[in-house]
C-alpha cells in the first residue's frame, strides 16, 4: 500500500517526537491526534492527522482495530528514506527521476513525476497542477529530511546516482 498524505516538511527530530507521541497501547485517533499537537509543532488537529498517517506510512506506528499504537522502532536510527520510496506515493517515481538527471527544479520534477498523477487526481480539482507542484515540492523536501537527496538553491541532487 502507498499512502499519498505528504505533510509539510520536517526534520527527525519532529518526527521523533510525534512517534513518541503515540502511545504503545492502542489509541483513537483523536487521542494520537491531540497528543501530537501536545507534544510537537504541529500546528492543528488535522496537521497531527497528516503526520500520524506519515508516521504509518513510514513504518513508525501501526493502524490496529483499536486505533494507533507506536511501533518500537526508533525513529532517529530507521532507515525512514527506505520506506518513505517503498511507501509514499510518487516518492519512488521522483527519486527515480533524480537519479537519473544531473539536478532538478521543482518545476522539472513535476514534470516528471506529471504522467504518474492518476486520472481521478487530475479530474479532482480544476488546478489540480497547483496542488501536485505543492506536493512535488514537498516530496523533494522529504529527499532531503532523509537523506536521499542535497539542495543546492533550487536545485535538487540525487545523493545516489541511477
């Protein structure tokens, strides 16, 4: 499964803090939600909820019938960069694109990463452009944050080359 949620750019430090944030015994989401806003940055409930299906995408909580637990995993030594490419849609197809090009803008990797927008995205929005420029832009972010990829300006390096 790959999730499409792609919050705001952070460090690991915040992201850190957000793991710690759930509780080991299964919580509601609402309950995650607030612990989240509580202990992190996050600025509202609906900001904690993009960053609690982040941190299940990234393999450092777990959905159960119960709600939300933490996974004992530490999220400062994980090799979240490997799961963010398995599990966040497009991450794959834009570190792809990275590696393959020298650099890349933002503008160049939404145009690579453009054919990969599926038909009910495009057909969801009149400038459904704009939100997937955002979402390309903090896609790159996230290369960064994880260490799959340098900005130098507005370019963008793959650290590892195709």
């Amino acid at each position: 499964m790959r999730y499409k949620i792609v919050p705001p750019v952070r460090d690991r430090a915040f992201l850190d803090a957000a793991q710690r944030a759930v509780p080991l015994v299964p919580g509601t989401v609402e309950d995650c939600c607030l612990r989240i806003v509580d202990e992190t940055a996050a600025p509202s409930r609906d900001a904690a909820r993009e960053y609690l299906t982040f941190l299940e995408a990234l393999e450092l909580v777990t959905e159960t019938s119960r709600g939300f637990e933490r996974r004992r995993v530490d999220a400062a030594e994980a090799d979240l960069g490997d799961a963010f490419e398995r599990r966040v849609f497009g991450a794959s197809e834009l570190l792809d694109a990275l590696r393959a090009a020298e650099s890349l803008t933002v503008a160049d990797a939404f145009d690579e990463l453009r054919e990969h927008v599926p038909r009910w995205e495009r057909d969801r929005r009149t400038d459904w452009e704009a939100e997937w420029r955002e979402r390309t832009e903090r896609l790159l972010g996230w290369c960064v944050t994880f260490e799959l990829a340098t900005r130098d300006g507005d370019w963008y390096r793959s650290t590892e080359r195709a």
